[in-house]
C-alpha cells in the first residue's frame, strides 16, 4: 500500500471513529487527534502466507504501546518496506480535553497485496472502526457516559 493511501485512510478511519465515539460519550471530542499503537496484537503463529511478513522483534524493540504519537510517526512505524499491517483497529480511548486519543491495536502480520488486507469492502483498509470501551453493565440507550471512565476506576 503506497504511503499516501494510508496515510489518508488512517485519517479517514480517525475521522469515522471520532463521529462514532460522539454517539455514546458526553464529553466534547477535540479533532486534534494522538495515538497509542499496540503492536502485535494478533496470533501469529500459524504458518505465513507468501506474501506476509513478521517483526517478532517490534514489542522488544518499540514497546508492547508506544504513544501517544502523532499522525505521521504512526504512518512511519507501520508502514515498512511497502508493506502494512492486515488490519488496525482504530479505538477511541480517552480524551484530556486538548487531544482525542485512539488506540491502534496491530495485526503482527504485514503485507504489501492489497488482497490480505482486512476492511477490504471501505474507504479506509486496512482501518476498522471500534466503539469506545463501553462501561460495565452500559447498554445500547443508556444516558452517553465519560470516556475516560475507565481511567477513574479504583484498582484493587
């Protein structure tokens, strides 16, 4: 996948997750926009296709989440000798009033054929598009609730 495409589809998918979030959560979305990228987060222990590609060594080397991060620098980790990885998935996470920030959780396998590409039938492969973390016992009608509730939790 050229750069520019995927640089466009991260802000096409940034942008549709930001509207989604704003159907659930009471708090203002700034459209200043930060990231979290969680590398690796898929099984990847089956056999590679031939045209996929591992970096077993991105969690040692960058960090199990690396971020918050701006725009370009994620289109600069993840895009690497032409390829991507299959799919991101793009999650509103929290907001300090200034930034909305997303996480991007990863697949592991990389890929320059569009064909291995998840959310190949949008306008913002290989991007899907997730809701907030619901808080717990919320459900579809509830009163929209604070997205940084879950960083408001007592740990025990």
């Amino acid at each position: 996948m050229e750069i520019v495409r995927f640089t466009e589809n991260l802000s096409r998918a940034s942008q549709q997750a930001f509207e989604f979030a704003g159907r659930f959560v009471s708090n203002k979305l700034p459209h200043s926009f930060r990231y979290f990228v969680c590398l690796n987060q898929s099984f990847d222990e089956n056999p590679l296709e031939v045209n996929e590609h591992i970096y077993p060594d991105d969690v040692a080397k960058h960090g199990e989440r690396v971020g918050p991060i701006l725009e370009e620098e994620v289109v600069s980790l993840l895009c690497r000798e032409g390829r991507v990885p299959e799919w991101i998935d793009v999650i509103p996470e929290q907001t300090d009033g200034t930034h909305l920030y997303f996480r991007l959780d990863c697949c592991g396998r990389f890929t320059d054929h569009d064909e291995l590409l998840y959310y190949r039938d949008t306008d913002r492969s290989p991007f899907g598009c997730k809701s907030p973390v619901f808080p717990p016992r919320w459900s579809d009608g509830d009163e929209r609730f604070d997205l940084n509730w879950h960083l408001h939790r007592t740990r025990k």
